[in-house]
C-alpha cells in the first residue's frame, strides 16, 4: 500500500516540475530552429558558461532530433522545399550556430557529418580568421574564430551552410539607418563574393532591431529570404516573413535532455 507521505511527496514533486519544465503546455508544429553559438567546456573563469553546450551534449542532442524523425536542413534546402522545387519533410528543423567559432568546426561539424545532418552557420565579416573582437574579455577570453580555410573544407561538404551576422557584429538598433543598411547589404555581398554562394539566412546580433520596423525592413530589402531572432519560439510553417522575424530555441549549457525534449515540442522548456 502507498503511503500518504509518498502521495503527498509525489505530487509536491509534480508541482515543483509544473512550476519549472513547460511539460504541461500544449504541443506546437512548425519550424524548430535551434539556436547555439560556442560548442566545448567553457574556459576557466567564463562568465558566458551557458552559452557553451559541451560535445558530448551536441552529438546527444543530435541523436535525439535524427531518432525522432526530424529532418535537419540548410538554409537554401528549406527554401526550395517552401518554394515547392523539393519536397518539405515531415518533421523539418533548422541546426544554427551564431558568430562562427572555431570550436563548430572542430567539434560540431564531425557530429553532423557523422550523422548525416546539417547545420548553418552566421559568419560576422571581419572576424573570420581573428577573434571575436566585439566582445568584452573581461566576461569572458576572447575565442578563435573559423578560417577561411575551415569554412571552405565545411562548404564542400555540403554539411553546413553559411548565413550573415553582419560585418563588424554591432548592435543594429543602436546604429543610424544608413550605418545599419550598410553592415546588412555589405556583408551579404562580401560573403557572396567570397563564397560563391547566396546568403539565405540573416541573425541579429544580440536579436537587437530584429523587432524594429525600420530596422528589419533594411534587413528585408537586404535580399534574406529569412532573418532570425533570439526570441524563443517556434515560428509556424509556412512562415509569412510579414509576421516578423523567425523565432529560435536558445540550446543552454546546463539544460537537461527534458529541456531540449520541451524545446523542440513545446517551444520552451523551463518558465
Ligand atoms: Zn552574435
């Protein structure tokens, strides 16, 4: 017979994962795009930690979308399926990596090729081959950033596709129009140049002006077929870009697989 003690202590333990996991919440369909940015162990005194997802956590996750029927595509295989010149899978999802570290191609990368998946990557211009220079050390140490060389060994694979993140990586919402419209144009143009290949996809930096009218119509006239936030979410299939920016799934550091589960079924994981 069970105890009252353990009635009670069972459904306290529901409450308390009530209050915190969205396993309540209904189920939503649409575009899952995962959202990660630095692939590794965090360096020793980061601030940052959560924005690191260990590898062995990555091929996890990895597994997990591949043993659950979602098909990972790049951005261009994603717009030809919504144009209707391929087929639309049943389950489709969207691997990204902001900003471009080096750490995707030495640790992400082989798990997505490994397992047939694919990932697209946001390159900030000035950067490639550097550090990421916009960002205050004193929070974190400055990180190697993907060579030209890296980025072309992962182009003809054919595993990863590349999208803009702007020229310098400043805060669009902060800056004059015109400034804006020229980090928006310019390193799409660039990085077309340098890739022989057309930037699809579009991510603000830091999400900021990704809800600005002004901002985002310069990112629209830019040419994206789609531009990214960070707010959390999955946007619905097919997306109408009038409904503003595609939302993300921000893939945390010292999130449990019960997170990433919520995340790709509920569009949100904790409160
Ligand atoms: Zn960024």
């Amino acid at each position: 017979m069970i105890g009252t003690a353990t009635v009670i202590t069972a459904a306290l333990a529901a409450t308390a994962a009530s209050a915190r996991w969205n396993w309540w919440r209904p189920r939503v369909r649409g575009l899952p795009v995962l959202m990660y940015h630095k692939i590794g162990d965090y360096p020793p005194g980061s601030k940052l930690k959560k924005l690191w997802v260990t590898a062995g956590d990555f091929r996890r996750q990895m597994e997990w979308l591949k043993k659950n029927g979602f098909t990972t595509l790049t951005f261009t295989q994603l717009k030809n399926a919504e144009e209707g010149t391929s087929l639309m899978p049943a389950k489709p999802a969207l691997v990204t990596f902001d900003d471009g570290y080096a750490d995707n191609h030495e640790l992400a990368f082989p798990v997505l090729a490994e397992l047939g998946m694919k990932g697209n990557i946001f390159l900030v211009w000035d950067t490639v081959g550097r550090h990421n220079a916009w960002h205050d050390p004193a929070s974190e140490p400055w990180l190697r950033m993907l060579t030209w060389r890296q980025i072309d060994e992962m182009r003809v694979s054919g595993v990863i596709e590349f999208g803009s993140h702007t020229v310098t990586h400043p805060n669009l919402a902060r800056l004059s129009l015109e400034d804006a419209g020229w980090e928006l144009r310019e390193s799409k143009k660039r990085l077309e140049d340098k890739l022989g290949l057309p930037m699809v996809g579009f991510a603000y930096p830091y999400g900021a002006g990704a809800y600005d009218p002004a901002v985002r119509a310069l990112a629209r006239e830019a040419g994206y077929r789609y531009d990214f936030s960070i707010r959390q979410g999955i946007s619905p299939l097919p997306w109408d870009p009038a409904s503003g920016p595609l939302k993300r799934l921000l893939i945390r550091g010292d999130d449990f697989m019960l997170d990433f589960r919520l995340n790709m079924t509920r569009g949100r994981a904790r409160l």
